[in-house]
C-alpha cells in the first residue's frame, strides 16, 4: 500500500469523449434536401411578392383581404420570412460539417 502525500493534488481523470452517432448517406442526402429546399423557398417568398403576379391573385380574395394581400408591409412580412428561410438554408449547409470526420 503506497502512501499519498498530502500536499500533492492529482488531477482528475480524463473525461471519455461521448461517441458520433452513425450518419448514413440518407442522412446526409436529406441534410442537402431540407437546405435546397429551404434555399428556394426563401428566395421565392423573397422575390414573388414584389412581382405582377402577386396581384392577380388578388382577384379571388374578399375586399377586406385584398386591401392587406396588396398591402406593402405584408409584402414585406412575406419578404422577410423569405429571408429568414434563406438563412436556415445557410446555417444547415454549415451544420453539414457533422457528417465529416
């Protein structure tokens, strides 16, 4: 039986790294999936706001909808969302760095 001297602090063990899961490739096919996908919705909603063919939809809807469907801040609200697809799109694409290694 060995002795420890008091005085002498050891250091804590090593903590065990927790293991990777498996990814297989349809994991990453549907990483690159939902980042397409997100990436073209985001810059229709982006775009398809602002062009003619915005209002002819607007032929079909009640007057009361029509005057906010028409409406530049629900253009915008639409605009933004696509915005906010497009930079999900781009954090999945970094997020792709998991299935490396």
């Amino acid at each position: 039986m060995q002795l420890r001297d008091p005085g002498v602090i050891e250091p804590p063990p090593p903590l065990d790294q927790p293991a990777r899961p498996p990814y297989r490739w349809y994991h990453k096919l549907g990483a690159v999936a939902a980042s397409v996908f997100a990436f073209e919705l985001g810059v229709f909603l982006l775009v398809f706001p602002w062009v003619t063919e915005w209002d002819l939809n607007a032929a079909f809807l009640p007057l009361w909808v029509r005057e906010l469907w028409t409406s530049p801040y629900f253009r915008g609200a639409v605009s933004g969302l696509g915005l906010l697809n497009i930079y999900i799109s781009i954090v999945e694409v970094f997020r792709l760095r998991r299935f490396s290694g």
